[in-house]
C-alpha cells in the first residue's frame, strides 16, 4: 500500500486521473456487459414465456369456452325440465321435441337422452334411441354422475363407428318437474371441434397438446408418437400444475400444464421454443462482441477527454462546495463558466439535483398510491363469517334433502365470489354489480328462509356504465343485519339505478327501523375525520360505508358522494353518486 501511495505521489495528476478513470471504466463496463448478458437473458426468457404463457392461455381458454357452453346447455335443460312432466307420454314428446331445437342450434352435439335412477332405462331421447331401452354395457358416465351429483362427468373420448369420428359422454344427474324423482342426463358430444382446436394453433415443430385425467391416462393427444407422448405425460407428472422449460421429443418446448374447468381432466401444451433459443443466442453473441468495441473505443477516449479536465476541477469542487454548505433542499443549480467538459459534469450535477426534486415528489406519489392499494386490499376482503354460515346453510338444506334450494345457494355464492374476487379492476358494469347483489340477496334470502322480499329498479340506460367495484352489496347487508333482521313483519329491500345530472345514482332502500338523524349526522363526520369511531352498532360491515366514501372519493378525485336519508321506523335510503365524464 505504502509503495502505490508513493507511486501516485511522484506522477501527475493529469496521470493518476486517466490511470484511475481507466481502470474504474474497464471495471464497470465489464461489470455492465456481465449485467447486460443477465438482463437480456432475463428478458428473452420473460419473452418466451410471456409468448408461450399467452398462447397456453388462449389454448386453455378456447377449449374451457367449449366445455362451459357444453355445462350451460346441460344447465338450461335442468332448468326446462321442469316445465315437462317426463313421466307421461305427452310431457315426454315435448320434452323430446325441445331437445332436438337444442341440437339444432349446438351443432356440436349427436345425441341428448334421459335415463331414469331407479330403472336405468332411457326416458327420453333427442334422436333414435329408443325409448325404454336400458343402458348398454359400459354405464360408467351413469354410475359417476349419481355418485356425484354435483359435477358434469366427462368421459374419454370414443370411437362408436370406427368412423374416427370420436365422441364424448357428457353426464349430469337432474331432478324431473315433480322432484321426487332423479334421472341422468347423458349429452353425447363430437370430438372434432377440439380436435380443430389444435390445428388452429401455431405450436411449431413437435408442439402439441395432450389432454390427461386425474389418474394420468391419456385423454387425447395431437401427436402420433408415443414415446414422446409418453415422455410428456411423465413430465405432466413432475409439473402438476404450473410451466417448465423441457426437452420432448428432441425439441427445446416449453411446457404449461393446466386443468380445463367442470372437467376432471388436465391439459398439457407443448410449444417448441427452438427458434427463440437461437435468437437469443445470435443476440447475446452479436451484443458481447459490439460491447467489446464500444468498451475499446471508450477506453480510447476517456484517455483523451480526462487529460483535458484536471484544470478546471479544482473551480467544479468550490462550486460544489458552496452548493454543499447552501440550503441543500432549495435546488440551487450551479453557474459555472469552465471547460466543456466541466459543464458537461455541472449540468450533471444540476440535472441531479432536478431528480431529487421529482423523487420528493415521487414518495408523495408513492404514499397516495399505498393508500389507493390499501383501499384494494379492504375492498377484495372476503366476510368468512358469511362464507361460514353460507356453508353451513347449503350443509342443513342438503340433509334436509333440499338439494334444489342447495343447489341454488351454490350457484349465487360461485358467481359471488366470480364477480367478487377474479377482476382485477377497481370498476366493473353497473350490470356486474346488479348481478353481484342479485346473487347475495338469493343466498340470504334462502338462509333467512325468505323473512324479506327485494326489488330491483334497474334504468337500462345505466347497464353498461362502469362503477366502482363492490360497493352495493355492503350497503345491502347492513339493511338485512341491521336494518331488518330483527324485524316482526316482512322486510323489504329494494336497489335502483338511474342516470340524473350526467350522475350515475345508485341507491339502496329498506322498511326497517330507520335512524335518527344524530346518528346520521356521526356517519357523516367519521367519513371525513379518521378519529372520529362509529359505535353504533346498526353501522358496523364487513366493508363499511366509511370504506365505501372513501374509495369513490379517492378514485372520483373528491366528485362523488353518499346521502343519507333515514325516518324511524319507516326505513332508510343511501344513494351513491358518481359522475359520468370521469370514465
């Protein structure tokens, strides 16, 4: 150490600076090509699995659009077999006659048929089965769908004719009109339309898909090897669920394994990703080579320009010095008359002194923004309470054989919870909301073993405007916990929407026992001052209406409201207001 310090103290200092900068600059461009190959690694394998991720998903995607509209027509004919006493000839030719327009309109389903519980013999058919005739030999769809009502029972895809012309089972137990009596709906479906699937997606040499059940058998795969199909169903068994970079079949693929909802059955794509390897590596080659010229080059010239900065340092470090010893905080910029190379460095030092200022003003952002995800997080909470004793309700109505009004009950708290918690967005429709408070209404209407009836006042020019997320149903539960549960009569609740004053309005109204205006008056002040409590316990909610003030404000930048109108014993009204331009 002692000799560099005599070394430096016997050279100039127009040395000891191009020496050090030299080094210093090889140093840190060589730390910056080694950051510059991770980086660009990083991003060609974020590209690759952004790429492969989105084409998996829009994969996954076309083939659960394909399954769910298979459920919602086995829904729908639930629901319309009601309408049919299937028992007798006449309400069985009806009923026969309405399967075949479904046909007619699906053009992917062969044959719909109902088979009885107890008979096992087919009761009503879309097409040339006849009626009366048992289930023939392999009645698995059968016996899956009345262990498990709940489910639609997908079966392996089946070749009747040796027409390779595969089909699918579709199973469902339902219920006949009078409700004593259960049955099998069996839709059998064309395989082909899945099959197309894949050949509309660009997977690359050796891509493919296989789909697999819960036991690891293959359902179908697009490739006709099996040694690779083989290969990838035992890699499906590594992943579970989820991607991963693999080779199969002596391709580079990436890997994503995803399950294909109201299915038992998962699928597994297979995208080749050789090209992109290349790319990256003639890339990566392209870019190490340039960096070591531009390094070289560098190297060059900073010798020069340094040389040409030791004079005018030492007037840069008193300028800087009594920028040092100012008011720090007051952004002085530096005035200095030098070198081009020294003004290079002062205009630096002021554009990094402009920067602190934006950062100042950053954390204020930043601190908004915290607040703007609290709001969120308060907003996407779940009442496990409610979730609770909506479990336990469907629980009761099921050994009560209630299974209709269960069924119902699961239904509303699924398309609560979709509506709830899978949109990442602050705003939904107004129409989303409405359904969302419909679905909770249903629920505790049921629970509540319909101690109150409810309303909609819905203008349908307000359908498709965007609202703030979730903001009805807590409103709607203070009316049921606070406002009517308690209630000797009847309660009523009833929610409207309307346009007025280029507003939306949205209001919710209930004939319980009211408040007094002291009350309301406490409301008011807790939205505007966080120290004021409400103690009140006809207030309390799993979200709050403080909450509820305090988002719309935040995202309506202050144009938006909440008014309160209550009389004892006759009812209370809270309308949300919020503007329209603002969307």
């Amino acid at each position: 150490m002692n000799r560099i310090d005599r070394f430096f103290k016997t050279k100039s200092v127009g040395f000891i600076i191009i020496a050090t900068c030299v080094f210093i600059v090889l140093i840190l461009m060589i730390s910056l090509l080694l950051a510059t190959f991770s980086s660009f690694r990083t991003g060609i394998e974020d590209a690759v699995n952004t790429q492969t991720s989105e084409l998996s998903t829009q994969i996954v995607y076309n083939y659960e659009n394909s399954i769910s509209g298979i459920v919602e027509t086995s829904n729908i004919i639930q629901t319309v077999i009601d309408r049919f006493d299937i028992t007798t000839e006449q309400g069985s030719v009806q009923f026969s006659d309405y399967l075949r327009q479904v046909i007619h309109l699906r053009s992917d389903i062969i044959k719909i048929s109902v088979y009885d519980y107890e008979t096992r013999l087919c009761l009503v058919s879309s097409v040339d089965r006849e009626i009366g005739s048992p289930i023939y030999d392999d009645a698995s769809w059968f016996d899956e769908a009345i262990r498990d009502p709940t489910v639609h029972v997908f079966s392996i895809p089946y070749d009747e004719f040796g027409s390779e012309e595969y089909e699918v089972n579709v199973s469902k137990r339902i219920r006949f009109s009078n409700g004593e009596r259960a049955g099998v709906l069996l839709i059998e479906i064309s395989f082909q339309s899945f099959i197309e699937l894949v050949d509309k997606s660009n997977l690359g040499a050796g891509g493919h898909i296989t789909i697999i059940d819960s036991n690891y058998g293959i359902v179908y795969s697009s490739l006709n090897e099996p040694g690779a199909i083989q290969e990838g169903v035992d890699l499906a068994r590594e992943i579970v669920l989820g991607s991963r970079s693999a080779v199969v079949g002596g391709y580079n693929m990436a890997v994503n394994v995803d399950t294909l909802s109201d299915t038992k059955w998962r699928i597994c794509v297979f995208i080749n990703i050789d090209d992109m390897i290349e790319i990256e590596r003639s890339f990566l080659l392209t870019m190490f080579l340039v960096s070591g010229v531009v390094l070289v080059i560098g190297i060059l010239l900073f010798t020069v320009v340094a040389r040409a900065i030791t004079s005018p340092m030492k007037q840069l470090e008193l300028a800087m010095r009594k920028v040092e010893m100012s008011d720090y905080f007051r952004m002085e910029e530096v005035e200095l008359v030098a070198s081009i190379e020294v003004e290079a460095l002062t205009r630096r030092f002021n554009r990094m002194m402009r920067k602190i200022g934006e950062l100042m003003g950053r954390v204020i952002d930043e601190q908004n923004a915290q607040r703007k995800s609290e709001l969120k997080a308060l907003q996407n909470q779940i009442n496990p309470h409610f979730l609770y004793n909506t479990l336990d309700s469907i629980m009761w109505l099921i050994e009560n054989n209630k299974n209709h009004e269960a069924g119902e009950m699961v239904v509303a708290l699924a398309r609560l919870f979709r509506i709830g918690i899978s949109n990442d967005s602050e705003v939904i429709p107004v129409r989303d909301e409405i359904e969302h408070v419909r679905n909770y209404l249903l629920i505790q209407n049921i629970r509540y073993a319909d101690s109150f009836d409810y309303e909609f006042d819905i203008d349908e020019a307000t359908l498709e405007i965007e609202t703030m997320k979730l903001i009805l149903q807590p409103i709607v539960e203070n009316c049921i916990y606070h406002g009517l549960k308690n209630k000797i009569d009847k309660g009523h609740i009833r929610i409207g929407a309307r346009v007025e004053d280029n507003h939306l309005m949205l209001s919710v109204s209930d004939n319980g026992y009211g408040m007094r205006q002291e009350t309301i008056d406490k409301i008011y002040r807790s939205f505007e001052d966080g120290s004021v409590s409400i103690d009140d316990s006809t207030l309390s909610s799993s979200v709050g209406l403080k909450n509820i003030y305090q988002r719309i404000m935040i995202y309506y930048s202050g144009d938006a409201g909440m008014k309160i109108e209550s009389i004892l014993d006759e009812g209370t009204t809270i309308t949300i207001t919020e503007p329209l331009a603002k969307r």
